[in-house]
C-alpha cells in the first residue's frame, strides 16, 4: 500500500498541515518548575524537522490549583512557562511542522502532596471521602466556573505565542471525561444525571475556549470510551448514542476531534468496520485523527508496569487502507515517534527496517 496518504498536506480554515502525521500526547515529565526548558525544545523541534505535520504537546496544565497531577509536567500559564512554549513554537515552525498544546487538568486523579500545592487535593464532579479526609472536592459552580476560564485563558495565552490551535483533554478518566462518565460524576444538578447533562462542562468549556480565541483558531478534542480506571468502560453503546453524544460538542466550536483508542485496528460497534475515528468523522462530518499502536506490534499497557518487552515496528498496510479510503482524516502516532523522531522520514522513504523498536527505556529520556 502507497505511503504517500500519510504525507498529502491536510488544510481546515487557517491550519494548513505538511502532512498527515500527528505526534500524540504523551506524558514526559522532563519540564522541572513546570518550564519546558532547551531538551523539550529540541524533542519537538527534532520531529516536525523529520515530516511530522502536526505536534499535540504532552498535556500541559491549566492555571488551577488542582489541575496537575505528576511531577514535572509542564505548565501553561505563567510567565516563564509561556515564555518556554514560545521557545517551542518557534523551533518547530522553524522545522516547518505546526504545533497545538494538548490543555489538561487532571481533576479527581490528583493526589495530596502533589505540586505545586502539597495541600491541594483532586477536584471532581463529586466529593470523595477517605478516613474522614476530603480527598477529592466535589466541585461547586464557581469551582467549574474557574476551570473553564483557566481552560480558555490558556487558549487565548496559546494564540497570543503562536500555537496553531489547542487540543482539549477530555478523555482516559481526567476531568472533563469524569464528568462525561456516570461512575464519577453523581451529581444530581443540571451537570449530572443524563449524558447530555453529564456533557454540559465540556460544552461550555468549549464554548469559551471558542469565545476566547475567535472562529479561525483551530480546537481539538479529545475524547475516548476507555477510562485508565476501566479499559473495558464504554461511554456509549450504540452509533446512535455516540451521535447524540457528539454533536453538541461539536456545535459548541469543535473542529476536529481526537478519537483516542488502544487499537486503531479495532471495530468500535458491531456490524461495521468503522474505528471510533470512522464513525466520528461520519456521524459529525468533522475531520478526525485516529490513534492507537500505530506502527508497533504491542500496545501501551504492556508497558505500563517494569517489563523487559519490546514492541518492534508494524506493517501501516491495515491504516494506510483505512486513510486511503478517507475513513479519518489524520493519523496520530505516539511511542513510535516517541522512540524514533525519525520515524516520519524514515516511513516516507521506504525504510521501515531502520526504525527503532520501543521499549519501556525509551520513556526515561527525551531524544
């Protein structure tokens, strides 16, 4: 199968990508006090350099006091970590790709002890008690109100250095999915019972990230049916129940949507060979990026716990099909690249036996 679909250029409004290959989110925890320093700089610089059309950042928290759950995750406030991003943006422009902040909190996650603020626990859409100690704070109106403007200030701080568009994290079991998902939000005011209820934060948080950064700046959203506390957890069951969940997303300002799976392989409803991706794109008509082991032979949670397994390079036929059949849109690729930021280049020009198999190592450096 021809390897050129993945390297047409892909163009929405203002955003006007080299390629379709998209660097996923991934976590790193190389950015001490919060600033992407000169090593996060050149992790991203060195991919879009080598044909990666778009970089999604690692989750980058909002300006809340809860937001962050992991040390060394960078920030997206502040002015010497906005001053970091702006050294990002213009590295990886200068490399000729385009790049997005991946914008996240982290919500009932977030343990005491954790930075910046030890005495800070998780917020989430319902209180959580241990031993008589508030250990997750069951979020107010005013709490959900803060969220969304840290979420749309970060937007609009996203516009003023450069970026080209934001991604928001509404998926795998942090915020904005805790409140999307019935096991964790019990709440019983207009921001729980119903899905389309359950929806209502991120539908106004979207509503204001667009509000903050007008009608030509590209939103991504990611979203996901597995949760990191239940891989098995479907949100929906149904096309019919993932239509209705979608729209209103993406008539609140969505323009592409991030449909994160473990398998992107995998059919996501009976009776169909659609991904998650393929029935999003047709169900919204808004253009999608898969995901989900791209190029390797083993999938992430092999790797989630110490082992000595590696995961060698794939064969792309099974996606390159799927792409050439405009079933998505762009195609995210996330320890592959993470391992190999030659990886694009490398795919490009035929030589797949040169990439570089992943293994849990590879998480403890940037290259």
């Amino acid at each position: 199968m021809p390897v050129k679909a993945l390297f047409k250029p892909f163009h929405l409004g203002t955003l006007e990508l080299p390629t379709r290959v998209v660097m996923a989110p991934m976590t790193r925890s190389f950015s001490p006090g919060g600033v992407p320093n000169s090593k996060v700089i050149e992790y991203y610089r060195r991919r879009a350099a080598a044909g990666v059309g778009l970089i999604i950042t690692e989750g980058t928290t909002v300006g809340h006091i809860a937001s962050n759950g992991y040390p060394n995750v960078p920030h997206f406030y502040g002015e010497a970590a906005l001053a970091g991003w702006k050294k990002v943006v213009d590295a990886v422009h200068g490399a000729g790709g385009k790049i997005v902040p991946q914008l996240w909190h982290v919500g009932s996650v977030r343990r005491i002890g954790t930075e910046p603020d030890a005495s800070v626990p998780g917020y989430g859409p319902s209180e959580k008690l241990k031993d008589g100690q508030v250990v997750v704070h069951g979020m107010s109106k005013q709490d959900i109100q803060d969220v969304i403007g840290a979420f749309a200030q970060a937007a609009k701080d996203a516009q003023s250095i450069g970026m080209d568009g934001v991604e928001i994290h509404g998926a795998h079991g942090y915020l904005v999915d805790q409140f999307f998902w019935e096991g964790s939000n019990q709440r019983t005011d207009e921001y729980g019972g119903s899905l389309a209820n359950r929806s209502r934060f991120a539908i106004e948080l979207i509503q204001a990230v667009r509000a903050a950064v007008g009608e030509d700046f590209p939103i991504i959203f990611r979203f996901s049916q597995w949760k990191q506390q239940d891989y098995t957890a479907r949100l929906v069951q149904t096309p019919q129940a993932l239509g209705e969940f979608l729209q209103p997303l993406s008539d609140a300002g969505v323009d592409i949507f991030h449909c994160s799976t473990r398998r992107f392989w995998e059919p996501e409803f009976d009776g169909s060979e659609l991904n998650l991706a393929g029935w999003t794109r047709k169900l919204t008509g808004k253009p999608t990026i898969t995901v989900g082991s791209v190029g390797l032979d083993g999938e992430f949670l092999q790797f989630m716990v110490n082992t000595d397994k590696i995961a060698q390079p794939a064969s792309l036929e099974k996606l390159l099909e799927r792409l050439n059949n405009d079933e998505f849109d762009l195609v995210a690729v996330g320890r592959a690249l993470l391992v190999d930021p030659d990886w694009a280049q490398k795919v490009r020009e035929g030589r797949e036996e040169e990439i570089l198999p992943f293994s849990r190592e590879a998480l403890m450096t940037l290259v």
